[in-house]
C-alpha cells in the first residue's frame, strides 16, 4: 500500500509503516494540483494542520481508504466528504494530550507572572522588579469551555495546585465532572462569570467560531484569558482590545484564525498579551506519540482490523475485536444473500444479534451488514459510507439483540423488506472460523456461504432435486456442495447449492419452466473464484 505524506511527522511513524510493508512517500507543502496529482494513487494519507483535505482531494483518490491526521483537530479534514467517498478519518487524540495540557498551564503561568515580559526587560539591561505584581493561582477559579482531554488534563493541573475548577462543556455528563472536582454549569455565561483564568479547550466548528468576543470578555474583568485549543474560538481583535483597555489583566493564545500570525495583527502589539507560535503539541515524546498512533491506525485499516480513534466509521477497543471478528464478514455476507434473494423495493434492514454475540459491541458488524446489503448494486460502499448510503435512501435500519438462541451458541440474521414482503438470512459461526447460513426465511438450511450459489424454491416432490442436478450437470455446472430443507413433508422446500461457476440465464429459464419449481435464485458472493 501507498502512504502518501504531506505534512511533516516524526520519523518513528515512518519507520512503522516502512516496517509493515508498506511505500512511503513525502510532499511537504503541495497544495492546488500538485496536491491532486499526489494524492491520486494514494492507499493513505497522512496530513496535520496544513493540509486541507477536501472532497475535491478525496476525489482524486480514487484507493484512499484513510486519512490520519497527526494530531487532534480535524477542521481541516472534509470528514462528510470523506464518509460519502468511504475513506476513514482517524486522528491521534491522545498523543499531544499530555503535551497540550502542560503547554496551557505554562501559558497560564506565563501570562500571570509577567514571565516573557520581565525577561524581555531584563535582557534589555532593565531590572524592572517594581514593575510586575503578578497573580498566584491558589483560591482562584478556573473556567474550562470544553472539558474533553485536554481540558481535563489542565483541571487535573491546576486543580492540584488550589484553583476551583468550573467548566462549560454540553457534552460531558454531571459524573465526569464530578470525577474531576468541577463545578458543571448550563451556559457559557455562567462559567465567564464565576472564572478568574479561563482555558479554552474545544475544536472548531460554526458552533464555536467566535463564541468568545466582546461581550464575553467584558464578564472576565480582572482575569486572564488562555488559549491553546485552536484559532477563532476567540475574537482577536476583541481580545486585544480587553486587554489593552484594562478590562483583562493579560492573556496567553498559541492558536490563531490565520496561522501564521500576520504581522499587522492587533495581539502583536500589546503588551500583556503572551503569543507562541502554536506549540502546544511541540514536545518529543507528543511528535512521536502522534506519529506512531497515526502510523499503527494505518496498518489496522490495511489489514481490515478496527481503527481505534476512526470519527467516521465504527471502532471498538482491541480487545473485543477477536470475539466480533469472525460475524462482521458473516453479517456482510447474510446482507448480500439475503438482498439478491429479495424483489421488493428495499425499504429497511434489520439485523438481529443473538446468544453470546448480543453481549458485544456490534457497530461495526451492522455496518458490515448495511456493506453487504448494498454491495450487488454499483455503489462504492464500504463499512465507512453504508450507514449514511442507508440514510441517503430513506431506508430504515434497526439493530435488536437477544441472550435467547435456539440451538446455535450466537447468531447474526439479516432481514431486508419492503413494509409488506421480507427476506432474512441468519448465519452462525462453527469452530474454526467456519461460517454458515443456517435459515432462510422459515427453512433450516446448513449452507456454506461461497462463490457461485443457487438457491431453489421448489415443491417437496420426489425426483426434483434431481432434476435440478441433471439440468446443471447437462450444462457444465458441477455442484460444489448442498442442501435440501422443508417446513413439511410435501409441501415446499428450499435447497442450497454451491456452484463452481454461475448458471447461465438458459439454465436458469429450464428450471423455472418446470411446474415444480417454484423459484430459483442465483446469488453472487464476492469470495468466490
């Protein structure tokens, strides 16, 4: 596989890949068509801050399968366009936590003791003792927008060191907060009001652009401001201003909305506003974490094994993944038979779990259901994209799970229908890594899913199946392997046969002409020769 670099990571990620068996190639800095160019025989592409991966690049790569981002944010990553192209977007989230965290206590430090200042001075032949009255942290209350990680990693800090911790966050819940001390409050405001230092920690999105400007400033009065999450979640130009004016005491941003930061930037010319040049991931031991989680979600997408920190498709912890792996090509299989052997207008899927594999997380397998499903039409599908190709459709999907099973220690079943009609196939696994399609509809069937099959409806007559051996012998067709199952004796069976090349449109027409025929069904698995 090709792995195409265009941003700069450590060379213990590179080595990793190389070391897998995989070609590596770096273009630092392409952008426009040079970028297209690059990128159009890529298997991977692996990207930071200054590459913007859009559906425009997507396109022309046609064998992406993923995009890793060496780090945490992932604005700069299309990731809709991404699901729609089936490409995994995975980022490295905790790689630079530590690094992050420690970068924002620095800062908050920094701005409350004057540091860069006084050295500045003192440098310069001053020693201006008198002019620097700083502020301890100790009693002082912390305000932290968006408590993920990071912010997490910054309250554990200070927290330790005898500052309240306040946090504004809609996505974490009242006990995670309680883990760490802190206060949860409803609103932005709210947290303004009661910080002293406040942290930003959240990603960018619309929803964060500028949520913190002027009028929110303005509640901080006497406090500090932080920032080392990412440019445009503060209004610069209102910042500078605060501080300028006395409203805040001073202010420590290593993020901004254009990087690098212009020279005519209004933070650049205060002097109690503290500016680095986006370092919060600058350390050793973060590059090298970042570069090789990166490097090891890579390899696991090469070798269809689960991708850890995937944003866009389903991932499950390592662990669990040798318990769940055996159903995920079993459920996409029940997909594709039980879609061929459907004639509706597909409306909905329902993929049923049941015995020991409802105990587990079984995302991931439904998706491989839904790839399944629509892997006969000439989609582009994958487990990535099928859940959105579903909701693209309108076609409803439900997951349902039961410790009952008859017989069987699990089983996975596929339904597709259309409201009134309905097709399930329901497959278990044997020892072994054994897969086996064991009902169809209401027939028990003990059928092994591969290459080239016909299915048969048929009245339980005798000399029938040997009539359908006779016309696929007479054609050619040897037949690999089947079975034969009824619900009662005369009335209607199904039988199964495995084929070692598919029957041709004439042979099928020979067996459906005959009155005890019912219906044949050819199915096309993607494992077959």
């Amino acid at each position: 596989m090709k792995v195409l670099v265009t941003d700069p990571i450590a060379d213990a990620g590179l080595e990793r890949l190389r070391e897998a068996g995989h070609e590596v190639e770096t273009a630092y800095d392409v952008e426009g068509d040079a970028l297209l160019d690059a990128v159009a025989d890529a298997n991977a592409l692996i990207v930071r801050s200054g590459t913007e991966v859009t559906d425009e690049v997507l396109s022309a790569a046609p064998d992406l399968v993923i995009v890793g981002r060496a780090g945490i944010g992932v604005d700069n990553i299309d990731i809709d366009a991404a699901t729609e192209h089936g490409v995994i977007v995975a980022n490295a989230p905790e790689g630079n936590v530590r690094a992050a965290a420690e970068h924002s206590v620095a800062m908050a430090f920094a701005t409350a003791r004057s540091i860069p200042q006084a050295h500045e001075r003192l440098t310069g032949g001053e020693w201006a003792k008198g002019d620097y009255l700083g502020t301890e942290v100790n009693h002082k209350t912390l305000g932290v927008v968006g408590f993920g990680r990071v912010g997490q990693e910054v309250a554990k800090r200070l927290g330790s060191l005898g500052m309240d911790i306040v946090t504004f966050d809609p996505y974490i819940s009242q006990e995670r907060a309680d883990q760490f001390g802190a206060e949860l409050v409803d609103d932005l405001d709210e947290c303004l009001a009661a910080a002293d230092f406040l942290t930003v920690h959240t990603p960018l999105t619309p929803e964060t652009e500028n949520m913190i400007g002027e009028e929110e400033l303005a509640q901080l009065e006497d406090g500090y401001v932080v920032n080392c999450a990412r440019g445009g979640i503060i209004d610069e130009p209102a910042l500078a201003e605060a501080v300028e004016d006395g409203i805040l005491k001073g202010a420590a941003v290593d993020v901004f909305a254009e990087e690098p930061l212009p020279a005519d930037s209004p933070l650049l010319d205060v002097e109690d506003i503290i500016v680095t040049p986006h370092l919060g991931a600058s350390t050793e031991a973060a590059q090298e974490n970042v570069a090789t989680s990166t490097a090891d979600q890579i390899v696991a997408a090469f070798n269809d094994e689960p991708v850890i920190n995937a944003l866009n498709a389903p991932s499950i912890d390592e662990s669990i993944f040798p318990q769940i792996r055996p159903y995920i090509e079993l459920a996409d299989t029940a997909g594709k038979i039980a879609v061929q052997l459907f004639d509706g207008q597909m409306g909905s899927v329902e993929v049923t779990y049941a015995g020991d594999i409802a105990d587990q997380d079984v995302e991931l397998v439904t998706a491989s259901a839904l790839k399944g499903v629509f892997a006969p039409s000439e989609l582009q599908v994958n487990a990535v994209n099928a859940p959105q190709i579903a909701e693209n459709r309108g076609i409803d999907v439900t997951e349902s799970k039961t410790r009952q099973s008859e017989d069987f220690q699990s089983l996975v079943t596929v339904t597709v229908g259309d409201g009134e009609d309905s097709v399930s196939v329901c497959g278990t696994q044997f020892a072994g890594e054994d897969p086996r399609i064991v009902r169809i509809d209401d027939h028990r069937v003990d059928a092994v899913p591969h290459g080239h099959m016909l299915v048969a409806r048929n009245r339980d007559e005798p000399g029938t199946i040997g009539f359908i051996g006779t016309v696929l012998g007479e054609a050619d067709i040897n037949i690999a392997g089947m079975f034969n199952g009824r619900e009662v004796i005369g009335g209607e069976a199904l039988s199964v046969y495995n084929l070692d090349e598919p029957p041709t449109s004439d042979v099928l027409d020979r067996l459906n002409g005959d009155d005890r025929i019912i219906e044949t069904k050819y199915i096309s698995l993607d494992n077959g020769d």
